[in-house]
C-alpha cells in the first residue's frame, strides 16, 4: 500500500515537472526584435484619463485611424495596472498607458527603450491627502500613520508635499496599502491619513471626518498619464505611432465638442469606468486633458517637464527603485524634445517624442 | 515482461529522478535569462544568477540604509509570527470546538450548519467588515488567517470526532465515564494526530491569507516586500522570496510530519 501511494505521487509529481516546464518554455520567451509588423496589440487599464482609448476602440475612431494606415490595433484593458506595464515591459504588449513615474522606474529601468508618444493629461487635484478631522493641516500629518499605495505617484505626491512643509518621511510611518482597500482603511478608527486617487479619493473624501490638505493641483504638471509605445517597434513602425495619435486627438475633438454628441461620449467613458456622468465629469475637473494636439504640444515641449523628470528620477533613485545596481539617478538617461536630456545619454531609455503631436497640430496625419 | 506499473527504481535512482524535473526548470531559467539578458542586458523579468545572488545579499546581509533592519530577517520574523499566531489559534479553537460538535448533539444541532456556512465565505470577500471590527493592524492579519483556516479544522475535526467507533464511547460508559472523562481519555487522545493532519492539509491556505493580508495594508512582511516590488518589476527580488516561502511552508509541513511520527507513533498513517 505505502509504494503504491509513493508511486502515485511520484507521477503526479512528474507530470508537474513537466507542465512547469512546458510552460516555461512556451511562455517566456525571448521578445522578438522590432521589425515592420502590420498588427499590434495595445494595452490600458481604467483611469479617468485613458477611459478616451476604449471610446476611441468601441466607436470605431481608432479603427478607422488604423485602417488608413493600413495597420490593425488590438486594445486590450488589463485588469491590474502594475501587471499591465510588467507584460508591456516583458514584451507582450507594443504599447501601454502609464504614468511618466511608472515609466520610468518599470520599462525605462528595466532596459525598455520607451517613448512617450502621447502625454494625455497631467492630475490636477486628482490625487490627494486627507487627514481625518475637520479643519486640520497638512502639518498635522507629523508623527501619523499614512495609509498609501508605496512607491505610487501617491508616495511621490506625499513627499513633494512634505518637502513644501519643511518635512521628512521619518517624520512619519508610512503603511503600504493596496488602492483597492484605502477607502475601507480610511473608514476605520485606526487609520488617520491617506494619500489617494480619484475615484477613491472622492469615496474618501464624502467621509463625514475627511479633510483635505495638500493635492496635485499644488505641483501642477508632475504626475502625468501617458500612451507610452516600444521605441524600437515605433522606430520601425511609424504607422502605429501616425494612427494612434490621429485617433487620441479625434477622440479629444468628439468629447469636448460641447455638444449632445460629446455628452454621449462622456456617458459611454463614465458607464465604462464604473461610474455615472456627473461622477465622471467631477474626476475630469480635476484633470487636466490637453484638448488640442496643440495643447499638449506647448507642454511637452516646455521646460517644466524637464524639471519634473529630474523630481520623479531623484525621487525613484532615494528610493531604490531605479534597480539594483544603480549608482546614481543618472543610471536611466531620459530624453526631452529639442535634443536636452538628463542623464546618461549611452544609456537613453525613456523619451518624450512630440513629432506625431506636431504632425496632428499641423494636420498633416 | 514485467509490466510497467510494477518496475521499480532503485533507492538511488529515485533520488535522481525526483532531482530531475528540478534540474530541467532551472536549465530552462538559466537559457531564457541568458537569452533575454543578451538581448536586453537591463532586462529585469528573468534576472541572472548573480544579480539575484547580489540582491540576496543586499537583503539579508546588508543593513537597509533608510530603515537600518535587515530586509529579509526582519520580513520573515513578522510573517512568520502572523503565520504562527493564527495557527495556534485556529489548532486551538479548532480542537476545541470541533470536538466539542462531534461529542455533543445539542451543539452540534445548534453551531454545525452555522459553522458549516461561515467556512464558505470567502474571507477576501469581507475584507472591509474585518477592517471596521478589528482594525488594519497585526490583529487584522491574524483574524484573516483564521477567519480562513479555523472553520475548516472545525469541521474536520467534528468530522473525525463523529466517526470514532460507537463501540468506543458505548465501552467507556458501561465503565462509568461521565461526558467529561470521554472527553478527555477517549476522544481528545485521538483527535491530537488528526489535528495535526488538519493542520498540514491547512497549510497552504494560511499561507495564501498570509500572503493576501499582507497586501492590504502593512509595513514589513515576505508579502509585503513582494507586492512592494512588484510595483517595479524587481524579479531578483520576488524569485528568491518565493523560493525562501517555499522553504518555509515544506519545513512547517516537514516538522508536523515529524511530531506526528514521533508522538503519535500508534497513530501511523496507513
């Protein structure tokens, strides 16, 4: 009895073995080189400011655009937003939206060449502190527990806010706290402070206790949402880049057009992200959406954004997450339009590329 | 021709062979690191050898410059007390109410649905009633684990209780036991072993709530740290975590065999 119960477990543990490594195998794979391809697979995750991508998908623009290009794009939502950068950065994906922090310390860090082909808004007032108790400062903060989401743009935006108030982050206890449950940490006596997004911070914030003290409308302009495209694969393909654009700013144009037709839009995005209108268009008041290809092009291409890369870079290096083996935050060379970069420049992983804004700004897509 | 289902390996060969399917993932790893490193020398998802090795040092052996603890240590002191707590907690409440369902009909009438029911509940599913009761402290960790383990060691338990011999209970009466030496010299002896059974088979789930609990809200932890990095794709240092977690979890599950084993020898698994 005792060898054939041995036996059986024995096999099973063979054929783990095996699926453990056919999976190996058939799964990670080296990525393929960049060459011209005709087929793309895009991904994006819900946010305020991306809802415009599954507008784009559902109502044909971005078909269209494709089409004219002679390219197909296959959107794919991703559930999780770190595991989407990770399968961008593994290869899986040929673009992704991302924040300009995230971008920098996943795929440029990581060794992915990437290129930020369209900056789509920057958070203004989108993110938040809240302290519990009305009337409360951002001082009072000292000495608290702060629930927040770890080396987030939350963390970054916490840091930036103590650094106006004379602060340290040993001034305070930070607990990492998935985004998922922040509202629900925030409901109960034992958490004090958060740092969060909307739509969470607009849950916390409905709190009876809840004040706000510092948020992103202070350090306009820092934490920006991008669409974010492999430099190789848009090197070799400038179709990708000429229709996803053409596509943004279509989108763009519908919704902001004042009319019955841009409510509608709105509508379909708000109902996407799982909430209503009204809900929808509080998260874009405090979202600053470049309207105009035009828009966006004026702010990448100012000085600002350069001083921003140097804050987030500092800030990802202070906290290891630049990767091991980074001496300096000069590890990851970042570069700006007009030929400035910061750091390394043997070394240049992430980009901002306005030439496809400027082709839609001059009509020329 | 002797069939194939009754050639055996030798000692020796079965060592080898169980050795194999090991040996074959790490060759697979180190051709596909090898392979994306060349291609991408920053690559982060399939790090070399060494860089993990470098990272392992860092964490267990170097002092954390903002925190001055030792990442690793520190990390698996916390998790392993969580995971201990709620353990002995769930054992304990467990054992005892357990048997105390399986001996007494009355109660068994009045908790073993109710008990039944709350082991279905998905205790992620609660996350923010467990919050509003206990807080987002070590407390709420603890409660987690056992929120997720104890009903099912219950129901086992209770289980096991109720199919001890009629024989047993009928023969320790008829010589005067009251309810409480029954308890007590009949069945409590036995169900000691089964507890640890149930504990074993419990294992891996109060690891997964270990590991759950400490993403939601926490500052150290072999969770924690993983969901931290995760952020950042640090892959030299999510590999070796799990590694060490495996480790961990096969050691536990290997001390409770032993004890088992060596107290229970009467009670040898057929």
């Amino acid at each position: 009895m005792t060898m054939r119960r041995w036996n059986f477990s024995r096999r099973t543990g063979w054929r783990a073995g095996l699926a453990i490594l056919v999976l190996t195998l058939g799964g990670v794979g080296p990525a393929l080189a960049a060459a011209e391809k005709t087929s793309f697979n895009v991904a994006w995750t819900i946010y305020v400011g991306w809802m415009p991508w599954d507008y784009a998908d559902q109502s044909g623009i971005l078909k269209k655009w494709a089409t004219k290009y002679g390219i197909k794009i296959k959107l794919t939502q991703v559930n999780d937003y770190i595991e989407s950068m990770n399968q961008y950065t593994a290869g899986m994906f040929d673009a992704c939206v991302m924040t300009n922090m995230d971008m920098l310390t996943i795929p440029a860090a990581g060794g992915v060449d990437s290129t930020a082909l369209i900056v789509g808004d920057f958070s203004n007032g989108n993110d938040g502190v809240v302290l519990k108790g009305k009337g409360k400062k951002l001082e009072d903060i000292k000495g608290q527990k702060v629930n927040l989401v770890e080396l987030s743009v939350s963390h970054y935006l916490l840091v930036r806010a103590l650094a106006g108030a004379n602060m340290r982050e040993r001034d305070l206890k930070i607990v990492n706290t998935s985004d998922a449950d922040v509202v629900a940490a925030f409901a109960t006596p034992s958490s004090t402070a958060v740092v969060t997004w909307k739509p969470q911070l607009s849950a916390v914030l409905a709190m009876p206790d809840a004040q706000l003290v510092f948020d992103s409308s202070k350090i306009p302009g820092e934490i920006m949402d991008l669409m974010v495209v492999n430099t190789a694969t848009l090197n070799a393909n400038p179709k990708l880049g000429k229709a996803l654009v053409g596509a943004w700013y279509e989108t763009m144009s519908v919704m902001f057009k004042n009319d019955a037709a841009a409510k509608a839009a709105q509508a379909a995005m708000a109902k996407a992200s799982g909430t209503d209108l009204a809900g929808y268009t509080s998260q874009l008041a405090t979202t600053r959406l470049f309207a105009t290809p035009a828009d966006a092009y004026r702010f990448v291409t100012s000085e600002s954004v350069v001083k921003t890369m140097d804050l987030v870079r500092q800030f990802s290096f202070d906290h290891g997450i630049l990767g091991q083996g980074a001496s300096s935050a000069d590890v990851v060379g970042i570069q700006f339009p007009g030929g400035k970069t910061l750091g390394d420049t043997h070394n240049i992983k992430m980009r901002f590329d306005p030439t496809f804004t400027k082709m839609a700004m001059d009509g020329t897509l | 021709m002797r069939r194939l289902i009754n050639r055996r390996p030798g000692r020796g060969m079965a060592a080898s062979l169980s050795m194999l399917p090991f040996i074959l993932v790490v060759c697979a790893y180190l051709y596909y690191s090898h392979a994306r490193l060349l291609e991408n020398p920053g690559d982060k998802l399939l790090p070399a050898p060494t860089t993990i090795a470098a990272t392992v040092h860092r964490f267990a052996f170097e002092e954390d410059e903002r925190s001055g603890a030792y990442l690793f240590w520190t990390d698996t002191r916390a998790s392993l007390q969580r995971l201990l707590v709620a353990l002995s907690i769930s054992a304990l409440g467990g054992l005892c109410l357990g048997l105390a369902i399986g001996v007494l009909p009355y109660l068994r009438a009045a908790v073993a649905p109710f008990v039944a029911a709350v082991s279905l509940i998905p205790p992620l599913a609660i996350l923010p009633i467990l919050f509003i009761v206990v807080g987002l402290g070590e407390v709420a960790k603890v409660t987690l684990i056992v929120v997720g383990v104890a009903p099912i060691i219950v129901r086992d338990l209770a289980m096991r209780t109720a199919e001890l011999p009629s024989e047993q209970i009928i023969k320790a009466q008829t010589l005067g036991a009251s309810t409480w030496q029954l308890v007590i010299r009949v069945v409590l002896p036995q169900m000691w072993p089964r507890l640890i059974d149930a504990l074993r088979l419990s294992l891996g789930s109060a690891w997964l709530f270990l590991i759950a609990a400490e993403a939601i809200a926490s500052t150290e932890g072999l969770g924690y740290r993983i969901f931290l990095v995760r952020r950042y794709l640090a892959m030299d240092v999510i590999l070796p975590y799990v590694a060490w977690i495996t480790v961990l979890a096969f050691t536990m599950d290997w001390l409770l065999r032993m004890l088992r084993a060596k107290a229970f020898a009467w009670a040898a698994p057929q």
